[in-house]
C-alpha cells in the first residue's frame, strides 16, 4: 500500500528519504516518486514505475540534494499506474504526497478545472495540491483587494481550510517550496507518525521507515495537524486545538535480511516454529494457560462473553474461520466470523454480551479499523485486538490486545502471522472455555499440544521437496480447486488464498460435502484438486467426496494424514502427513500449502515477496 517519508533537516534528507522508501517496500507499491527544495529554492521531482531501486538510480544521477523533501510509494487506486499518477503532485510551488483515498475528487476536481486548474494525473490525490494552491491564491487576492500588504498565507493554514473540503480517508504531506523550513502532515484515516533527532524532524506512514537515528516517535491522532521544522513540531487536534501529544520510544527494528533464503516469504514460511515459540512464550506453564497480561478488566469481560464477534480481512479472516469450530467446540461459547469491509457496513445486529474480537497482522487495515470504531457505539461487552504489531492503532483503539509476537513479517502473503494468529486464538478459546466449564484435564491437553506443536511445526517443513515435487506436476496448471472440512474447510480457503496472490491463479476452495451443489460440475482431468485429509471424525465422510471426485475423472492430489488407508486409484496422488493432535491439525496442514503456493509461484517466475497489485497493509477501504 502506499508508503510516506518526508523530511526537513539542517542536512541533506535525499539519503532518509531513499532509505525510508526502501523500507517501505514491504507494504507492496507500482511506483514511487520524490520531491525536493533544491539549495536554489527550486522544487525538483522525480517518479519512476516500477521498483524503489530504478527511482534511487535516477535521483542519484540527478544528484538531487535538499533540506526538506517527501516520497512516496504509490499503490494505485485511482488511474493506472503510470508515472505522471505516480506521486508526489504539484501545483505550482506545492508538492503533496498522499495515502488513502479522495471521495470527493470528482467534484473538486470540476470545481479546481472551472477555476483554471489543469490536472497532469488521473489520481485522486492531485485535487489536494491544487487546493492547497487555490487557497494561497485566494488569500493573496484577498489581501490585496484591501489594499494591505500581501502576505503570504501559512502553509498551515492553506491546509487548515482544504480539510473541511475533503471527503475521505487519508494521511497527507505538504510542502511549500516557497518556505522549505516547514513540512504540513494531516492524518485522517490513515496513520502518520513523526520521529525527531536534535537537528530534523521526519514523517512516515510506518515508524519503520524513519531513520534509524529517530529514536522518539509521535503517533498522530486521527483529525491531528502537525507541522514539523527541523527543530520543532507544534500539533492541532481535528478540531483545530494546540495539542501535545507524547513521544514514545520507537520500535526497535528488527535486524532484516532474507539470510540463506532466496525469499522474504519462504524465511518467513521456515520461522514458524520460532514465531510460535515466541507466540507461546510467558503464556503457557508446563500444564497451564496464562493470559493474566490481558489484566483484570478484561477477564471480567470474558466471563461475561455468550458470544464472540470477530471481524478481520484477506488472510486473518481465514484464522477467524478456523477459531470459529474452536470457539464453539472447545469453549462451546457461540461465535460469528466476518469480513470487516462487509461488517462495516451491513448494519450487524449485536448479541447480547458479544466480545467483539479485530484480527490483525499489521494492525492498520482501514476496514478492520473502521468495524473496530463502529463498534465501540453498538454495545459490544468490549474489543480485543490480536495484532502482530503492538504500536498498531488497532491496538491503540481497542480495550484489550494480544499481541502474536510474530515478528516483522515483509513477504506480502501473509505466513509466520497467520499460523501464530491461530495459537493465539487457540489460547484464547482455551481460556475462555477453563470459563466456561471445560476441565483441567481438557485444557491439559491443549496445553500438551501446544508445546510440541514447534518441533510438529519443523517435522511439517521437512515436507518442502515433496511439496516441491507436487509442485512441478502443478506448475502447468491453469486453476486449481483446494478442498477440506470441518475446521479444515477455512484451511483450504487460505491454501487457495496463497496461490491466487503468489502465482496469479484461479483457486477457489470448497467445503467438500458443498462438492455436489455445483462445483462437481467443474471437475474433469484439466482441474487438480487439492484435498485436505487429515485423521478425524469426518475422515470417512471425506472418503466418499473423494471417490466422487475420481468417479468425475479428478485428478486428486491429497495432503493426508499418514494412518489412513488411502484407496488406490490412477488419477490420485498423496503426500503423507505425520499423525498430529487434532486441535493442531488446521494450524500443520497450513505448511503444505504455503510451500505449495511458494513453490509454484517460483517455478512461474512471480514477484513472490511483493506480488503484483497487492499490498501488506491495506490503509484504503
Ligand atoms: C492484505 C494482505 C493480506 C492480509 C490482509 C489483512 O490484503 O496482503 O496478506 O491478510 O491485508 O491484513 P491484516 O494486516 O489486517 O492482517
């Protein structure tokens, strides 16, 4: 998704700004541009589609130079990507970068062009800086129709009376190259942060993106006006108010390297059984579960809870789906599973004593944000949030968080942060159900399971030249059908969700007793079908569906467990799983499939850590 940094310092910002897009990278982008005041005053501007690498090549050969600059990563919304829709977007001295998206720009737009303007881009985005610039002029005009001096209106202020004109979600960087002491940011929707060191201050859309030198970190708040010199920052709230707002110690940066790996996701793939340990760690005893961090408040609501409400997007909506069966089986507490972009707006009846629970790896979905901020007036008992990113303002806005300690997680298809999401749940439906009257003996057993699911975790991944093998017999396919039940029907559903965002495939996923209701049609020799087979009490079911799928002339691939008697047929091929506690299943049988998607999608020659028109951290609805 789109990624901000601007800077204005006593020294040259080319270099933070270079960097910081660099570490931006991860959020996925089309093209990235960059803005600057030369030491002549002049503003200079360079944009490139394509990767942040052939942007830096251009600016070094130009050998751009200032003290107040911005850039930008652009994922496209509005008009394709091109490099004049690439940002930042000018309007004579006004250079604007800006992530999220103008509702309203159609309407501006008409009313900037009635007004003389002339737009370069088809972006949204635009209308912001041509605003800005109406604004000045009006002013200027003002000034000069009562005969006064003409001086020039604040860049502050110019942005102050563009907010009210805007409809929409965003995080804005302004800049005047007629004052290049001063940087504007506003965040409305979309998160700012601001960092500082003795003689600079920077923005960004991700603390990580600023320089590592910038230890203090600002979260903006929503409707916040900050406006930034190289020595002071002074912030407005949305209602225009001085406010000060304190500054916290910035994350500390994880040390970034794909190691031995040749990919982001297969490192991150491969880190599960580490992540898992650091998921687990402080909250599992030899034969207890602690979540004592939740606090008081928040244990009082899960002895209140009859219901749980999760709301999540793309990947952590699968995790939701799979904690549902948990939920219900174990905790026998009732749950509902939703889209956060369908939640938001369907106007959602709430049950009586409902947690709502927000899944998250990056903790800044638009979507998840806003079901999170709708709710908190619907009479939910209250909001927890499990994020894998603890500075999150999902985090920041709920009543309760979890945080899945999963690491930094680059490769845009989400892996370490799912399997992780599903034993924090797990956890958590543990606990709830110790409330609820499961036994000692049965959250024993959870707790037995849960310490040896890391060692399960790297037997799992042992399985990588098998999946490889199956995946070269795959890689000439053109769609491909995943099929599961059970708890395993949401673990088909993000094996297909792998392989349409790493290898561009068609998948679709189907519980396996919905086969007959239509998608047998579908089935002939050109559509491989992927069945989850693990050992459980729908196993038998499960045979039948696929002798359905042979008699049809499937050509069956199955992920399954080692103790079934798998029948004999020409048009089937298995891999064998090693036998595993149920309760951990869905979270093993998730590797087969990463490593498939991996592997076909490399055998393709995709862009696997950033695949094409995705983003990390969605920030626009
Ligand atoms: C994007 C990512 C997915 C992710 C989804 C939800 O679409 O590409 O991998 O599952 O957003 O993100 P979140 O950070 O809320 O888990």
């Amino acid at each position: 998704m789109c990624g901000i940094i601007a800077a204005v310092a006593q020294r040259d910002v080319v270099g933070w700004l270079l960097a910081g897009l660099a570490r931006l990278e991860y959020r996925g982008y089309d093209s990235a541009g960059l803005a600057i005041v030369d030491s002549q005053g002049k503003l200079q501007r360079i944009r490139r589609v394509g990767k942040v690498q052939t942007l830096t090549a251009a600016v070094q050969q130009a050998g751009l130079q200032g003290h107040c600059g911005m850039a930008h990563t652009r994922w496209a919304t509005h008009g394709p990507l091109t490099e004049v829709n690439a940002h930042p977007h000018l309007s004579q001295s006004i250079a604007v970068v800006h992530n999220g998206i103008i509702e309203n720009h159609q309407i501006l737009r008409g009313q900037l062009q009635q007004r003389g303007y002339r737009f370069t881009s088809a972006t949204d985005s635009e209308v912001i800086a041509h605003l800005v610039h109406w604004e000045q002029q009006q002013h200027l005009a003002q000034q000069a129709e009562g005969g006064g001096s003409t001086a020039p209106l604040k860049l502050r202020t110019a942005v102050q009376r563009v907010i009210p004109q805007l409809q929409g979600s965003y995080g804005i960087v302004v800049l005047d190259s007629q004052d290049p002491t001063c940087l504007v940011a506003v965040r409305c929707g979309s998160p700012l942060v601001i960092g500082c060191s003795e003689t600079a201050h920077c923005i960004a859309s991700d603390q990580f993106a600023l320089p590592a030198v910038m230890r203090q970190v600002i979260f903006l708040q929503e409707g916040d006006l900050a406006e930034i010199t190289d020595q002071q920052l002074t912030l407005w709230d949305h209602r225009g108010q001085p406010v000060v707002r304190p500054w916290v110690e910035a994350a500390v940066e994880e040390h970034l390297s794909k190691g031995a790996y040749q990919h982001y996701m297969q490192k991150e793939l491969y880190e599960q059984p580490s992540a898992i340990r650091r998921t687990l760690a402080g909250r599992l005893t030899a034969d207890r579960i602690d979540l004592s961090e939740l606090g008081e408040r928040a244990e009082h609501c899960l002895q209140q809870a009859q219901h749980v409400q999760i709301v999540a997007c793309g990947t952590a909506y699968h995790a939701g789906l799979v904690a549902r069966y948990w939920f219900e089986a174990v905790a026998k507490i009732p749950c509902d599973v939703e889209i956060a972009s369908e939640f938001r707006y369907r106007q959602p009846m709430v049950r009586q004593n409902s947690l709502l629970i927000v899944l998250s790896q990056s903790g800044e979905t638009a979507d998840t944000l806003a079901a999170l901020r709708l709710s908190q007036s619907m009479g939910y008992l209250g909001s927890l949030a499990l994020c894998n990113n603890a500075g999150s303002t999902l985090v920041r806005e709920s009543d309760f968080s979890l945080i899945t300690h999963a690491g930094r997680e680059i490769g845009v298809a989400s892996t370490k942060a799912f399997t992780t999401q599903l034993v924090l749940l797990l956890l958590l439906v543990a606990r709830l159900g110790r409330l609820r009257g499961m036994t000692l003996q049965q959250e024993q057993a959870v707790v037995v399971a849960l310490h040896t699911l890391p060692e399960r975790m790297e037997q799992l991944l042992q399985l990588d030249k098998a999946v490889e093998a199956l995946a070269t017999q795959l890689v000439p396919d053109r769609h491909m059908m995943f099929v599961g039940r059970g708890v395993h029907y949401p673990v088909a559903m993000e094996g297909a969700l792998k392989l349409k965002e790493l290898a561009y495939l068609p998948a679709e996923a189907y519980a396996a007793g919905e086969l007959k209701h239509g998608p047998l049609a579908l089935i002939d020799a050109q559509m491989p079908v992927i069945v989850l087979a693990p050992c459980d009490e729908l196993s038998e079911k499960l045979q039948s569906n696929i002798e359905e799928l042979c008699a049809r002339g499937g050509r069956l691939y199955l992920l399954a467990d080692e103790r079934l008697a798998i029948m004999e047929h020409p048009a089937l091929t298995w891999i064998a799983l090693p036998a595993m506690e149920p309760l951990m299943s869905p979270i093993l049988y998730t590797v087969p499939l990463q490593l498939l998607a991996y592997y076909i999608a490399l055998m393709k020659g995709a862009d696997i850590d950033q695949p094409r028109h995705l983003a990390k951290s969605v920030t626009v609805e």
